[in-house]
C-alpha cells in the first residue's frame, strides 16, 4: 500500500473532504494488487460514499469491498483458517450492507464451516 496516499485519503476524511478521501481511496484500490488492501481501500471509499449521500454508488463499493474480501478469504483458507473466517464475516456484513442478503448469507456459512 503506498502509504503517502493512504495517509491522504485518511487525513481528507478525516477533514469533511469526502470526495477528495473517496477519489484517492479508489486510486488506491486501483493501483493494489493485494485483495486486502483493495478490500480495505473500497470499503473506505464506500464510507466516504454515504457521507457525501450517494447510497447507491456506496452500495456498489460495498459489493466489490465484498467481493475483495471473499477472494482473500478463499486465499487464506489453507494456510490461515482464523483469517479466511475473519475475510468471510467481513464479506457478508459488505454485502449486507450493499443489499445483497443471498451473497452475505453465503459468505456467512462459509465462514461457520
């Protein structure tokens, strides 16, 4: 993660600078190829979203923050069991949050098993 730039956003959101915050975020995701780090970077964005009341552009952050999120699971699951359940929970709350019950409930079982 290019720290410079995550401080940015961090710092822009912090200030009421949503827009700006929610712009760098997705750059951020964009130039990542950590799943996690896009994960965190969309989820980020999708927060700014709803701070600037553009509901329906953060329920499609939150779907992909969803998606980032379940992909690392799948990666983790072998090697670190704990940390795939932990990337699923997050997933389903994501697309909980984005209206999509049939995804959240999925990922949710998945990270019962």
């Amino acid at each position: 993660m290019e720290e410079d730039l995550w401080i940015k956003a961090n710092k822009f959101e912090k200030d009421g600078r949503f827009e700006e915050a929610l712009k760098l975020y997705l750059e951020e995701c964009e130039k990542s190829r950590d799943p996690l780090v896009q994960a965190i970077s969309l989820l980020s964005a999708a927060r700014c979203a709803i701070r600037i009341e553009k509901m329906e552009y953060a329920m499609e952050l939150f779907e992909k923050a969803g998606r980032r999120y379940e992909e690392y699971a799948k990666l983790n699951e072998d090697a670190a069991p704990a940390l795939a359940k932990w990337a699923y929970g997050i997933a389903s709350r994501c697309y909980q949050l984005a209206g999509d019950i049939k995804s959240a409930l999925n990922t949710f079982k998945k990270m019962e098993d």
